[in-house]
C-alpha cells in the first residue's frame, strides 16, 4: 500500500490542512482581555511592592547603595506613567467623544464662551419659568443679610417676571418687601433654620426646590434655577 511520506516531495500527495483550534482551544476576546488585565494588575502590584520594599529599606538603612536601587525601581515607575500620560493625551486628540474638557473646559476663552453660552440660556430659562414658578423668600425683619438679598430677589422679579413670595418669620416687613406672609408652617416643614433662604416653587404640581441660603447674586440664582429645572445631576458638574 501506498503510503504519502509528508518529509518528501511528491507531485499527487495531498495532505490534510491542520484544523484551527475551536472550542474552548480557541480563546474568545473577553476571555483574552480579562487575561490579560488580570496580568496587568499583577505586574502593576509587583512593581509597586518592589518599588516600596525599596524605599521602605532606604528610609530605614539609607545607604548609597539602597537609595540607588529605590531610585532606580521609582523612575522606573515614573518612566511608565509619563508613558501612559503621553498616550493618554494623544487617544483624546483622536477622540473628541471623550474630551472632557469640550463639557468643562480650562482655557480662558473657552471657560468665556462656555460661560456666556450658559447665562444665556439661564437667562431664557428663567424668562420661561415665569408661568409656572414662583421664589419663596424666607426672611427676617432684623436680618442684615435678608435685607441684603431682597433687592436682588425684587430686581430678579422685576427683570423676568417671577413671583417673589415673601415669607417673615417674625412678622415684620422689609423696604422691597413691606407686606410679606406671615410663615403658616412651610419654614417648619422645610427645616427653615437660616434665613435668608430661598426656595423654588412650582405653582402647578407644588414641587420645592432649595436654592440656596445667605446672600446670592442675582447670576448665581438664575443659574442654580437653571440648574435645577433644566439639566440633570452631573451634567455641567
């Protein structure tokens, strides 16, 4: 019988292809990138340790010698997080998706524009809650830092068309305010400890929304309502 000799060459031997690894021979992606995260981390832990064994025995024996050999095993581990900065930096160049900085950025003249874009859309937002919204002010009557904020709130009311519901918890009045409610348990059921405060509150479903306490300017309330009304926890953050 005819065998086919595979160490010889032979014009009509046809030999069988080898067949790719399947099953579990073969390793998918997931499994190889866990493997090789699970060794990453590893390697990372024994540099790290290596690092500190070093150092640990420089600080307790700093010879020339040891000092040398920490040395040597910390720039090492610099050498490697330079790496990773540089390469970082380039993947974010190529990624636009993942440039933080187009969401909050640092420069000078983007941190303006971002600034301008967002006040003026603070601006029309207040503009448009005017309908549905209303500002309780919380206050007293010989509080310096209520009188301080009432002109601001009668200003705001003024310059948007929002209701300023002025609510004395001692009863007395102020300058922009002169005939304010009297509180009827609203301060006691929203904890009211400090004044002044001021809250949003919707006239239609009666939601309220703290939007802060102590003197505010009037680009810092229009932005927390803006904030608060029309963007989602972590958004602008």
């Amino acid at each position: 019988m005819w065998i086919c000799d595979a160490d010889r060459f032979n014009w009509y031997c046809d030999i069988p292809p080898e067949a790719e690894p399947t099953g579990s021979a073969a390793e998918n992606p997931e499994a190889k990138a866990l493997r090789e995260e699970n060794e990453a981390v590893a390697s990372l832990k024994a540099l790290r340790e290596d690092a500190e064994r070093k150092r640990a025995l420089a600080i307790i024996n700093p010879t020339p010698e040891n000092l040398k050999r920490y040395i040597v095993a910390q720039e090492a581990l610099m050498d490697r997080a330079s790496v990773f900065s540089d390469v970082w930096r380039r993947v974010i160049w190529a990624n636009p998706e993942l440039n933080y900085q187009l969401r909050n950025p640092s420069n000078n003249a983007a941190i303006q524009v971002r600034d301008s874009q967002r006040a003026r859309k603070a601006s029309e937002t207040l503009a448009g809650l005017a309908g549905e919204w209303g500002i309780f002010f919380f206050f007293r009557s010989d509080c310096p830092y209520c009188h301080r904020l009432a002109p601001t709130l009668k200003w705001l009311s003024e310059q948007y068309g929002i209701a300023v519901f002025p609510i004395s918890l001692d009863g007395g009045g102020l300058p922009e305010f002169p005939q304010p409610s009297r509180d009827n348990g609203m301060a006691a059921a929203l904890g009211v400890t400090v004044v002044p405060l001021v809250v949003l509150g919707n006239v239609k479903d009666r939601r309220l929304l703290p939007i802060g306490s102590g003197v505010l300017s009037a680009q810092e309330i229009v932005e927390r309502i803006y904030i608060l009304t029309q963007t989602r926890p972590g958004e602008l953050y």
